[in-house]
C-alpha cells in the first residue's frame, strides 16, 4: 500500500534549477532597480536634510515630503542612483503625479 498518492508532474512546469535562476534573475533586477539597504539609507538622509517637497514649494506650498523621486531612472543611469543631484524630495501626491507622466 503506497503512503502516498503518485506524483503527476506537469510536464509544462519548470525545471526546480530553472526556477532557481529565475529567481536569481529576480532577485537581480530588483537590485538593479536600486531598491535595498543603501538606497533607505540614503533616501532617510534626503527627507531629513530637504524634509519639504520640493514641487509643492515651487507652487508656494509648505508641504511635508514622504517620498524621494529618482530624476534620472536608476535603470537609465545607476551611476546617478543615490546621488542628491538626482533626486526630488516629493510629497505622496506630487510624486504620483510625476510617475503619472511617466517620470
Ligand atoms: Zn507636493
């Protein structure tokens, strides 16, 4: 009496070491999209030192940024990805509007 029922292997489902290096390819990209450790401490030091978003404040209001915005996309240009020339201090509603454009 078999203790388990038979395995049927989908024959469209992916090799387990192919999967490994889509994951790794994952894991890759999302680094390259410049999203871990240094990039939360570098954008912690951008809201501290312009804690004002900085589109607001061309229209003349004082409102309190929550979001650092990449100019120059980190994909385009990862050289410029945790430099302050590169980056906009955004409140939550400026910044999706500019993603909205496409920014
Ligand atoms: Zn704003």
């Amino acid at each position: 009496m078999p203790t388990r029922p038979p395995i049927h292997r989908n024959p469209w489902e992916k090799a387990p070491q192919e999967r490994a290096r889509a994951y790794e390819r994952e894991r890759g990209s999302s680094a390259s999209r410049g999203y871990g450790y240094d990039w939360r401490q570098f954008r912690e030091r951008i809201l501290a030192e312009r804690p004002l978003c900085q589109d607001c404040e061309q229209q003349g209001r004082l409102t309190a940024a929550s979001e650092v915005h990449h100019i120059a996309k980190p994909r385009a240009r990862p050289d410029l990805r945790l430099d302050p020339q590169n980056v906009a201090s955004l409140c939550v509603s400026c910044h999706s509007r500019r993603t909205g454009r496409g920014e």
